[in-house]
C-alpha cells in the first residue's frame, strides 16, 4: 500500500514539473511578443498550410510561435494526465516533440483530428486511451496533410475544413497498426518510428494530390536572426534541468554515468531504467550541447532549429544521451564539411539535430558507426523530403528508417 501511494506521489510530482517546463515556454512568449501580436499570429498560424518547413518565427513572432509551442505541450501533458498514462520516457518524449514541431508546422488546429482518430481506434479496439497516447501525440507529424486540405489547396473553407479533419481522423485510425508493422523495417535502430510511418502514409496522400493536379513547391520561411533574450531563456530553460535533477536525488549523477555506459539499442524508457531525476539532467545535458553546437556554428537560433533542441531533449528521456548522440552529429557534420555545405544554414543544422534519430546505431555498435550513420543520413536526407512533399514533419525520422535498414544489417 505505501508503496502504490509513493508512485503516485511520484508520477504527481513529475506532472507539475512537466506543466512547469510546457507553462515556461508560454511565459517567455508572452514576454517577448506583446499580447495583441500574439493573438494576431496564432490565428495566422493556425490558417496556415503548415508545410515543411514554415518557420512560425518568420509567420507569426517569436512570442506568438513559442506560445502555440508552449500550449500544445501544456495540452499534451494534460492529455496524458487526463488518459492516466504514467509519465514515462515515451510521453516525455512525445510532449517535447509537439513542443518542438508546434514552432514550425504543428498548431492547436490541425493536431485535433489525429489525435481523435488514435482514441477512435483505441475505443474500437475496446483499450485505454493511455497505451496509444504517444503513437497520437507524435502522429501529429502528419499535421500538415490536415491544414493543407483545409487552407492550402483553394478549396471551399467548409468542405476544405471537412476533407481536413476527416483525413487527420483517418490518419489517426491507421498510424497504430502501421506503426507496429513498420518498426520490424529498420529493427528499432531509427528512434523516431512514426516519422518513417508518417512519411510512407504522407507519401501516399502526396502521390494522390499529385494524381488530382494538386502538386505545391516544398515551403521554405525561415527566420533568419537570433534573439539574445530567446538564447539566454533557453540557455537557463536547460540549466535547470540538471539542477533539478540533483535537488530531487543525490544519486543522481551516479546513475547519469551508469546510463552512459549502457548499450543502447533501439526506442529505451531511461525514467524506468534509470530514474526521473537522472533522465532530467541527461536532458538539461543535450539541450546545453545542443543550443551550443547551434550557436558556435553560427546558425540561426530560429523555429526549427529550436524545435530541433526541444526533440533531441524530449528523446534525452527516451533512447538518446550525449554518448550515442554526439558520433552521429560528428558523422552529419564531417559530411557537410566535405561537400562545402555551411553548417550555420537552417537546413544544415537540423540534419544535425535530427540524424541523432539514429544514436541506438552509436549506442550498439559504437561511435565509428554512428560517424558512419551520421554521414549517409547527410547523403539521403535531401532526397526524401519530394515523396511525401513536405506532408510528414518527421523528414529525418523517414529518412533515418531507411538508413537504419541498410546499415543494422
């Protein structure tokens, strides 16, 4: 019995701090944009086409874009709270991953009809909600199919509204089942596994409005400064991780290092091995790496780049840590370098952020064949995004299936 009431008393506690962390992004919005620019811009938003990649820094504000960021993790935690789910490395993940996207392609609007379809297969299966809730909330990577029916293709605004949502619901009936499928495809080394089954669906929504002459250019809105005051927050956003990390265990850079040294393979739930307040200061630790790496290379610190940050942080909870992450941005950055690509551009930068989709490679078979993972994730990713046209956000997590496939092998 006392037992049962200290996990519950742990998953509470590990709630309000993941409320803290979703409610801090909405402050800092409302800090750096004024109230009515805010309102303005979500609307904006949320009417928006959502494509890969349109930058909601550039569309909306920076205030405006971390807003949307902010209430979507807000929404996604109360959603977990509210299914009962435990606050596992899964949903941490997931919640950080909506955070990330929802500054470049996600908003309230088009998220909806994905998620109500998940919970229409769950009622269908006759299951909880709880068990499906991060195939749902990471199943928003196909957001964009929903927003460009509804706004980007001239259609009629209430039958585009209605083909939208009904797509998004017929997203959500599928993604469970195709994403147990296609996991057996690259055998658990890509971390992000709806991405590759996003885009194979996304693929096949882009080859039927292309069949209907309905083919649109990849967007490209990019924000192209750094807010000093946006670096600072994010700076401290990711120091206190570790921080709280320590003040809620003192073992908590001994079974930091413990996790280290484990041989990773394959999508991991580091709160269940290895404790909550280890897997906050591995966060704390990618995100200080990672806003680092961003800002000496010059890149812009601007919505993608920073959505990137927030997954390599969220999935600090779920599969990746500095050990088996840093071979596979070496591996990306050695590519560039090569070839003559500038690490400070946008596109550059999240390739970087984003290949780490395939640290479980680093993580089983070392860091020469993480470099080796990082350098043929360079070579594919420009040439995947055309399949799904820009439908499915997760293009690295497509493109990581593919080279987790050739290379697990």
């Amino acid at each position: 019995m006392n037992r049962l009431k200290e996990m519950e008393t742990s998953e509470r506690r590990k709630y309000k701090l993941m409320y803290l962390y979703s409610g801090l992004i909405v402050l800092a919005g409302f800090l750096l944009s004024p109230f009515q620019e805010v309102v303005e811009g979500i609307v904006r938003i949320a009417m928006s086409p959502a494509m890969l990649v349109t930058d909601y820094f550039a569309l909306g504000g920076v205030g405006t874009a971390l807003v949307n960021s902010g209430v979507l993790m807000l929404f996604s935690v109360w959603l977990g709270q509210k299914s009962e789910a435990p606050m596992n490395g899964g949903l941490i993940a997931a919640v950080f991953t909506v955070g990330g996207f929802a500054l470049f392609g996600k908003n309230i609007y088009n998220v909806l009809s994905i998620i109500l379809g998940v919970f229409l297969y769950s009622r269908k299966k006759r299951e909880k909600f709880a068990p499906y809730i991060t195939v749902a909330l990471f199943g928003t990577a196909l957001a964009p199919v929903v927003s460009q029916l509804s706004f980007g293709m001239g259609l009629d605004p209430l039958l585009g509204l209605v083909l939208g949502n009904l797509a998004g619901a017929a997203i959500g009936l599928m993604l469970p089942s195709l994403a147990a499928s296609f996991v057996k495809f690259h055998q658990g080394f890509n971390l992000y596994n709806i991405g590759f089954t996003a885009g194979m669906v996304g693929m096949v929504f882009m080859s039927l409005f292309r069949s209907a002459g309905h083919n649109h250019e990849i967007a490209s809105t990019i924000y192209l400064k750094t807010s000093v005051p946006l670096a600072v927050f994010l700076t401290l956003y990711f120091v206190s991780m570790p921080v709280a990390g320590f003040l809620t265990s003192k073992n908590t850079l001994r079974d930091f290092w413990k996790l280290l040294s484990r041989r990773v393979k394959g999508t991991t739930d580091f709160v269940e091995l290895s404790g909550f307040p280890s897997v906050l200061f591995n966060m704390g630790v990618l995100g200080i790496v990672s806003t680092a790496i961003v800002l000496i290379t010059k890149a812009p610190l601007n919505g993608p780049l920073i959505g990137g940050v927030f997954t390599v942080v969220g999935f600090g909870a779920f599969g990746k840590h500095p050990k088996n992450s840093l071979p596979v941005m070496a591996g990306v950055m050695l590519g560039y370098l090569l070839t003559g690509v500038s690490l400070s551009t946008t596109g550059a930068m999240l390739t970087v952020l984003f290949a780490t989709t395939l640290a479980p490679i680093a993580g089983h078979f070392g860091p020469l064949a993480g470099v080796l993972a990082g350098l043929v994730h360079m070579s594919l990713i420009s040439n995947t995004a055309y399949l799904h046209g820009g439908m499915n956000l997760y293009n690295n997590g497509f493109t990581g299936g593919f080279v987790a496939a050739v290379l697990a092998p």
